[in-house]
C-alpha cells in the first residue's frame, strides 16, 4: 500500500502584518503606531517644523517599524532624490538629526511612509501550523490565505518547509482572502478562473464587468509519486452566507451559478469515458449538502446551492458518507450563546478516487466551539476542522 494524503482547510485570515501592527507580538508596536500617526498628520503639514518631526520619529523609535522615503523631490535646493531624512551621525541605528533642507513642506516632494517588515506570529499561526503538521497531507488547499508571499512564509516558518510546491494566485475578495495550495509532490499545469464573468450580474460602476468567482477556483494538476500521472485538485472557496432571507437569496443564486461552472470543469476537462477521473474539489462551500431547500424561488430544482458538484459532476463527499451528518460537520460557532454545527468544507472526490479511498476523518485539535473538550477560542487556530482522506495509490486505475 502507498499511501496518499489529501486535506482542505479554511484557515481563518492567514495575514502577514507589518511589523507596525504586531502589537500582540511587539510591546513597542503600539505606541510606534500612536507615534506613526503624529509623524503621518506632521508630514501632511504645508510648512514643517524640522525638529518636531525628529522628535517624534526618534522618542517613537519608528525606525524599526517604517521609513520615509521620497520619489522625487522638487524644492530648491535638492540633495537627496532618494530619501527624506536619514542624515545621521554614525552608524545606521543613530538617531535621526535633521531633514533634508530641501523639504520645506508637503508640496516639496513626492513620497510618504513606507512599512517595514511583515510579521506571521501569534498564537493563532502556531495552532495552525502545529495542525498542518499533524495532518501531514501530500496535497492541503487552503482557504483565506492572503497571498503567496504568506504562505510560502508560513511554510518556511511553521511548517519547516515542508510543502516545497505553493500555489496561489490574487483573488477577487476585496479583503484579500485568497485560495491556495501546497503539495510534497511536483505541480504541473495551473489554471486559474479568477477572470471568469458572471453573466448574471450588472457591470460594476467603474464599468469592470463582474467576476464569477468572489476569490477563485484554481486547477492544479499534481504529479502523483511512482509515475502514476497527474491527479487534478481544484481548490475554491464559495460565495459567503449572509443574515436577511433577501440577501441570502442571492447568496444561494451566486453560489448555484459557481457550483454550476466547476461541474461544467469537472465534466469537460477532468472526465474520462463519461465518468470524472482523478479529479478533487476541495474547499469552504459555504454551504450544508442536506440543508432543505429553504429558497426554492432561488434553487429552482436544488435543494441545495452546491447540488451541481455533489450530483451533475458525479462526485462524493466521503467524509459526509462516511461520518454521517451528526460527526461530519466542519464549522462551528456561538451565536447569542447557541452553537452552530454544518458541514460547509469538503473533499469532493470522482469514482475511482473513491474506490481508492482507505479512510478519511476531521482533525479538530485546533478547532473552537465544537464541543466540551475544545480548545478557547483565543488558542483556536479557526473555526473550521482540518478534514482529510486517504488513498492507496496502488488501487489507482
């Protein structure tokens, strides 16, 4: 038996900040951003006043946390077309002594703060690398994860560089939650949909047409060990639920037209004698699979709003077969002291997977709220589980 690993995880907001806003991590933070704001207002000025802005940028200690630097300086008596200040006396950790006499004001030059440094720390990024490792998966999308930068530095950081293969590409959340993958094993073809339209939708006022995807659906096809061939893994994470039936209408009808469009992908490029073959979709659906059809003006024949997945494209969700509803649930939460329970992240697997499939399972070490023996929330590496299945590689066909 060769034993293969695959996982999907959301974890939770996996943000680098800049060293300016590490205040759980840095006990200087706080005030060097109190200090930061008074050095950003004094910036601002149209006359400056040279030695309050030393001051502040010293007793703050703000050279650990940002620099000012200047793209072009327009004053009369230009010696510097790099930086504002950064006169000093001795070495690079002195103390700031003057400006360039050639700022005068704002309207002397071009340029503003620049943030030093991103930091990935705390407890929640230990929990969630201490997860990962535990998992041990060949292959884990993920879900939330700021970008590419972020994660790769988490695998370097957390996970001892573990996963030598990361993929992500920039979403369309405004809020810069993206969908990623790593993997043990070579990555061969990429595809992203983050350029899909939705016909559905109103262009957008600054006349951008309007994206399918609210983060993404990426295509990756990963080269199984022993020259077994590629196995494609799709990784998104759909349209967010949100609090009035009117808006959660069009949530069901956004997430319907996405599950639509990932089994039109599954049928058509990951397909064989009419069946999909080695193909997965992982990820935060957003959405139960035996919830009732509570907006059918909305679902038309569905019953749920990822029924195309689960029945046009021929997957399973064999964690939910497996487990069954009452253990099969991924996100948990407290809301006016009731606990919510559901199942919304799945691995979705075609038939032949599934008759490769040795067991599979949910890892909730570093999740919060799912029941008397779970961790606080403060030490919670996310409110979703870690969920995972197994194959036997040697049962492949």
């Amino acid at each position: 038996m060769q034993k293969f690993r695959v996982a999907a995880f959301n974890v939770e907001n996996l943000f680098a900040r800049p060293r300016l806003f590490a205040a759980v991590d840095d006990p200087g933070a706080a005030e060097a951003l109190r200090a930061a704001a008074v050095l950003q207002r004094l910036l601002n000025a149209k006359s400056y006043k040279p030695d309050e802005i030393i001051k502040i940028f010293n007793d703050g200690k703000l050279d650990n946390y940002l620099s000012v630097q200047s793209e072009r300086i327009s004053g009369p008596d230009v010696r510097s077309q790099r930086f504002f200040f950064y006169e000093r006396e001795g070495d690079e950790t002195s103390p700031v002594v003057s400006l360039n006499s050639a700022i005068r004001g704002r309207g002397d030059w071009v340029g503003g703060i620049q943030l030093k440094g991103e930091t990935l720390s705390g407890t929640q990024v230990q929990a969630l690398g201490k997860v990962i490792r535990k998992v041990d998966a060949d292959v884990i999308g993920l879900c939330e994860v700021e970008d590419r930068r972020t994660l790769e530095a988490f695998n370097a950081q957390y996970l001892g560089r573990k996963y030598p293969n990361a993929v992500l590409f920039e979403g369309n959340d405004e809020r810069g939650i993206d969908v990623g993958l790593l993997s043990k094993h070579p990555i061969g073809a990429l595809h992203t949909n983050v350029f899909t339209v939705d016909p559905a939708e109103k262009k957008r006022r600054d006349g951008a047409s309007p994206r399918l995807f609210n983060r993404d659906c990426i295509e990756v096809m990963v080269d199984l060990p022993g020259g077994r061939g590629p196995l494609a893994v799709l990784v998104t994470h759909l349209k967010s639920k949100r609090g009035t039936d009117e808006m959660e209408m069009e949530t069901d009808r956004k997430r319907l037209r996405q599950s639509t469009e990932i089994a039109r992908i599954v049928k058509e490029r990951y397909s064989k004698d009419g069946k999909p073959h080695r193909v997965i979709v992982c990820g935060d659906f957003n959405e139960s699979s035996n919830r009732d059809g509570a907006n059918g003006a909305a679902l038309g024949p569905y019953k749920t709003s990822i029924d195309p997945i689960l029945v046009e494209a021929g997957l399973s969700n064999i964690v939910g077969d497996t487990l069954g509803p009452a253990k099969a649930f991924t996100h948990a939460e407290e809301r006016r002291g009731k606990l919510r329970r559901s199942q919304i992240d799945y691995i979705l697997i075609s038939p032949d997977l599934r008759a490769a499939a040795t067991s599979c399972g949910i890892d909730r070490s570093g999740q919060a709220f799912w029941g008397p023996k779970a961790i606080t929330r403060a030490e919670a590496a996310s409110d979703h589980a870690c969920l995972f299945v197994d194959f036997d590689l040697e049962k492949l066909v």
